[in-house]
C-alpha cells in the first residue's frame, strides 16, 4: 500500500511537470539572408486555453541567452480578449531559433513607437507612425468642408508623407506645438517636416481604377475608423469608405493597415468587392523624378526641395499584374500606377519611402537593394512550428 502511495505521488509529480512544461516557439529561417525587423505572429487561438488564460503574464524567452525579447499582444477583433502575440526575433542565414512562452515577472519599461490616432482637432486626420515613417489621410469632417463650401477641407483618399529625422514619435508633439503654439510642421525644424503634396491624388499609394479617356476612379474620406493596436511593435487600425462608383459598377472597399518597428513600409491589406483588379498610385508631384521599374516593386524617385524623396509600393507576386504611367498632365492626376489583381475579394501591398535626409540607408542604391532583399522575405516568411 506504501509503495502504491510513492508511486501515485511520482506518477502526479510527473503530470503536473509536464503541464508546467513551456511552449516551444521552433523558427526557421528559409533564406541564405539576415532576418531582422521582421514580425513572427503567434496565433493565440492554436494555445491551449491554461496558456491563453494567463497570456499577458507570458513572454518570448530567448534560451541562448536567457533574456526576453519584446513582445506585444493584440486583440485583431476588439472582443476584449488577445488573438496575437507578436515579436522579432533577429536570425541569420538560414538558420534555426528556439524561444519559450515563458512567465515573465518583470517587463522593460518600452515606448510606443509604432502609434496612431484619430485626430478630431485637425478636421479628423488619421495618422500613424513608427520609428522611421509616419503618413496621415483624411476623414469625413474634411470632406463635409467641401461639400458645404467652407474653407479647409479635402475630399481625398490619398495617401500623405511626413518626413522624419529622429525615431521617436513625432504625431502628437508635432500637433501639439501647432495647436498651442502656432508652429508649423510643414517646416523642418530639426525632426523633419509635412512637405509632401497629396491634394486630390493618390499621394504615396492610394487606389485607383482607371477607365476610358484618361479617367480614373476612386473613393472619398474615410468614414470610419478603428485603432486597433499601438506599442513598440505594430499599430494596426482599420478605415471604413462609403461606396463609390468604378467604371463597372460601385466598389465596396475597407483598409486594415499595420506599420511595424524598424520598417520603411507599412502592410495594406484590402476588402474588396466590384472589381477584379485596382491599382495603387504614387503621384508624380511636379514631374521632376524617374520610374524604377522591378516588376511587383515600384519606384518612384523624386527631386523633392533640394532632398530626394523615393516612394515606393510592393506588391507580392500572385497580386502583381503590371505598372503603367496615367499622364494627363492636370495637377494631382499625374501617377505612376502598379496594376493589382483583387484575388478572393481581397488584396495586400506594402506601402513607404526612404528620404535622403533622414540617414537611413547609405544612398539610394542601397534602399533599392533593401527593397529587393524585402520582396523575396515577403515570398519567403519565416517558419514557425509551436509545441
């Protein structure tokens, strides 16, 4: 009867070891290239529900060197309950990493360099940033500007570029000092400026479907919004748009947006319905740049005040159809476009820019050698396997 007992306490010491035992987090690096700035999301709902309970007390744990990586949790759906855990690890070529969810007592105080807002004190300018880009677009109240005949508003879904020189956020300082104290960031004064023209065109990536007689269509204002995330890793938000008419027919369309810490471009994924292709334009401002064309990367290098200003719009390779110039030489619809196929009623393309005076890259060549090397990772991901 003794030795019955030992065993049954051995057998239940074992069982509750096991179920203390960490998830294991196995990545593998597919590519002869250096990982690094690059998100791995972990689907919470593959957790067991013991792990998912007590998530926000869990953090990525390196073994090889017995530290923590930052980590965010997001809730994609607003429910009140985390779906993500995201991270980024830094992996050479091809190689392999092993983390543990691991209960973490302690947190690194972290900065939310990846942020968005709406912006009700500026006509409701949507804006978001990380610690290299930052862009803004514009909301209903603008449009209802215009549409009453007041000054200020603007009926546009382009896309704007603020232009940054340091890596800490900048959106609510900038408004801030404008607001209260008159200073305005379309002047540099020391951290960059908005000197970027978006007008009625589609700035740095808005869409378009172009038609007959040099004509293109596309959507007003946002008329919704959703923040759905902020932190040092990603901000993700959606925006809603009214129906508006294409060249077929009306088009339903919705944006979720995600920018991540440490990346020049930001993740544009589309819902979609009324069309089987749309294209994303840059705006050939004054006319005074060069298309570089790479087939699913489009370039658009530009003189811009006395700097050089390169957009760009990536695409992965099963969206990509072509790229084509549209212009008519009218102000704000001049653009070079990258034609996209809408496949399963959705699209994804990336969306950024490298300006020269933020230091970066060490010149362009090396940008366009980044965007070459980011093109084949987005076809390539790193492998994750849980256990």
């Amino acid at each position: 009867m003794f030795n019955k007992i030992i065993f049954i306490s051995i057998f239940i010491g074992f069982l509750s070891a096991c179920s203390q035992k960490p998830i294991t987090i196995q990545l593998t690096n597919p590519l002869d290239m250096e990982r690094v700035n690059e998100t791995v999301e972990i689907d919470l709902s593959e957790l067991p529900t013991e792990v998912t309970a007590k998530i926000d007390k869990l953090g990525i744990y390196d073994p090889s060197t017995e530290n923590f990586l930052i980590s965010q949790l997001i809730d994609t759906d607003q429910d009140g309950q985390m779906d993500q855990l995201i991270f980024q690890p830094q992996m050479a070529p091809g190689s392999e990493m092993t983390f543990h969810l691991k209960e973490q007592s302690e947190r690194a105080e972290t900065l939310a360099y990846c942020f968005s807002r709406i912006v009700p004190t500026r006509i409701d300018d949507y804006t978001w940033e990380n610690d290299r880009v930052a862009f803004r677009t514009y909301g209903p109240a603008a449009q209802a500007l215009v549409e009453e005949g007041k000054d200020g508003g603007i009926i546009s879904s382009g896309i704007d570029c603020w232009l940054k020189k340091v890596n800490y956020p900048i959106i609510n300082k900038w408004y801030k000092a404008s607001e209260e104290e008159g200073i305005s960031y379309h002047e540099d004064h020391g951290e960059g400026l908005d000197n970027y023209h978006v007008g009625i065109s589609r700035g740095a990536g808005g869409l378009a479907i172009t038609g007959e007689d040099d004509q293109y269509f596309v959507s007003k204002n946002f008329t919704g919004h959703r923040t759905l995330a902020t932190g040092p890793l990603r901000t993700l938000f959606e925006l809603d748009y009214a129906d508006w008419e294409g060249p077929k027919g009306m088009i339903k369309e919705q944006k979720t947006i995600s920018l991540d810490y440490g990346n020049n471009l930001m993740k544009i994924e589309v819902s979609l319905q009324g069309t089987d292709h749309i294209a994303a334009g840059i705006s050939l401002q004054e006319n005074n740049g060069g298309i570089i064309d790479k087939n699913n990367i489009l370039i658009y290098k530009q003189d811009h005040f006395d700097t050089t200003l390169s957009n760009v719009i990536l695409t992965p390779l099963k969206h990509f159809n072509s790229q084509y110039v549209h212009n008519p030489q009218i102000k704000d619809q001049n653009h070079v476009f990258l034609d996209l196929k809408v496949l399963d009623q959705s699209l994804v393309y990336y969306v950024g820019f490298y300006w020269s005076e933020s230091n970066q890259f060490a010149d362009h060549e090396a940008w366009e050698a980044h965007l070459d090397d980011l093109a084949i990772k987005i076809e390539n991901p790193i492998l994750t396997n849980i256990n």
